[in-house]
C-alpha cells in the first residue's frame, strides 16, 4: 500500500484577481500610459481636489471599472467607453506609481529577518506589479 495524504493541495489565488478583459480595451489603456498625467488626470477622474498617495486609490478605482465592466457585459445603455478605457489607464498608473514608491527592498545579507521581509516584499508585488507599457 501506498501512503496517500488526505490533503489536496491546491495553488493559492492572487489576493487580487487579475483583470481579464478584451485585448482591444487593455491595448488602448497600455496606449493611453504616455499621455497620462497623474496630478491632472486622476483628479479629474475621482473627481477630488487633491491627489490621495500613490495606491491609496485604487480599491475604488477598481471598483468603479469593474461597475464600469458590468455595464459593459450587459450592453447597458450607460455604459462610457471613454470613461472605462480612462479607469484602465488610471489603474495601470496607480499600480506603477504603487510600486515605484514602495520601499527599496532589503539586501540579502542583512540577516535573516531581513531576507524574510524581501521575501514577502516579493510576493506581495506579485504579476500585477510587472505590467509593461507597450506590449
């Protein structure tokens, strides 16, 4: 006989999915990057008078294009294109903006403490983080 554990291991989920939309719609916003200005463009968009940190404003903007998204999928006669392609842009741009002002990680030869806080700096910037400009 054989020894067969009762645990079925199973691969963790990011703890935020990634976004799968059309490649038409990810193109424009990768496209729309150069002339995003984030001082400008972003207070604009929420609609505020001052622009939160970098990152702070993404679990709204998220919010709004998944409403946005919803919309879409439903052929709903609200539904902005112009606006949802500019929510698109504006959290690629927060992601790079989060990431940039995240701390330099720690060297590994800092101890081990140190090593464990790179390592979960590292699974925290995960795929979501590495989103290139231009494909």
């Amino acid at each position: 006989m054989s020894y067969m554990p009762n645990v079925i291991a199973f691969r963790p989920r990011p703890a935020t999915e990634s976004l799968r939309r059309p490649r038409i719609l990810i193109r424009a916003a990768r496209e729309g990057q150069a002339g995003w200005r984030r001082g400008r463009d972003l207070k604009r968009l929420l609609r505020i008078d001052h622009c939160p940190a970098p990152g702070a404003c993404l679990p709204r903007l998220r919010a709004e294009e998944a409403a946005m998204n919803e919309a879409r999928l439903q052929r709903a006669a609200e539904y902005d294109m112009h606006r949802h392609v500019l929510l698109m842009i504006a959290i690629l741009a927060e992601m790079r903006a989060a990431v940039a002002d995240a701390p330099a990680p720690v060297r590994a030869g800092a101890g081990v403490g140190a090593a464990m806080l790179a390592q979960i700096g590292a699974a925290f910037s995960g795929p979501a983080a590495a989103i290139p400009a231009r494909p």
